[in-house]
C-alpha cells in the first residue's frame, strides 16, 4: 500500500490560484499514474486530471485551461495547479495511485468571497 498525503487546500477567493501537493511514501513512484478526483457536497467523486509515469497528462473538460498536474519524482511529489478558480470548484481533493489503487485523506478546497 501506498500512502499518500495531500496539502495546499484552503479558502479562496473567486479568481484565486491554489496550488495542491500530494507526498506518496515509497521507491516506486516514478513508475506510477496519479491522479486528482474531487468531490463535492451532494455529488459523486469525478476525475480532475491524471499524469502518467511518462508525463502524459489528462483533465476533465471543466478545468482545461486552469488547472495544470504535474509531478516531482525526485520529491515522490505530484502538483495540482488551480488557477481562475470558481465556486464550482469548492469540494474535498483526493490523490489517487492507479496502480495500487490507494487514496489520500482528501483536502478541502473553498472559492467563495
């Protein structure tokens, strides 16, 4: 099992830019996808973007554009990047490792004014 550990959420302003960081224990990393879901309030978790052991990258249609993932292998680290952000955004972040299918405890992210 692969523990993952995420940072960075927070209260934000609409427009705002917060950057989410997800720390996974182990030696493997480099050769993992990582993914960030989010869920909000009353609604199902939904995929925001994955990166690939390879740098691939994927996002949902409602963040291309604003949101950028990325990771630091050297740091066992992967990024979310969240730029022009609005309500909708508002939910509990998770980083998620396909390959061992581990989930972290979630960040809470709030837009409002």
């Amino acid at each position: 099992q692969v523990a993952l550990v995420e940072s960075g959420g927070g209260l934000v302003q609409p427009g705002g830019s917060l950057r989410l960081s997800c720390a996974a224990s182990g030696s493997l990393f480099r050769l993992y996808t990582m993914g960030w879901y989010r869920q909000a309030p009353g609604k199902q978790r939904e995929l925001v973007a994955h990166i690939t052991s390879g740098g691939i990258t994927n996002y949902a249609d409602s963040v291309k554009g604003r949101f950028t993932i990325s990771r630091d292998n050297a740091k066992n680290t992967v990024y979310l990047q969240m730029n022009s952000l609005t309500p909708e955004d508002t939910a509990v972040y998770y980083c998620h490792n396909l390959l061992t299918n581990s989930w972290g405890q979630g960040t809470q992210v709030i837009v409002s004014s």
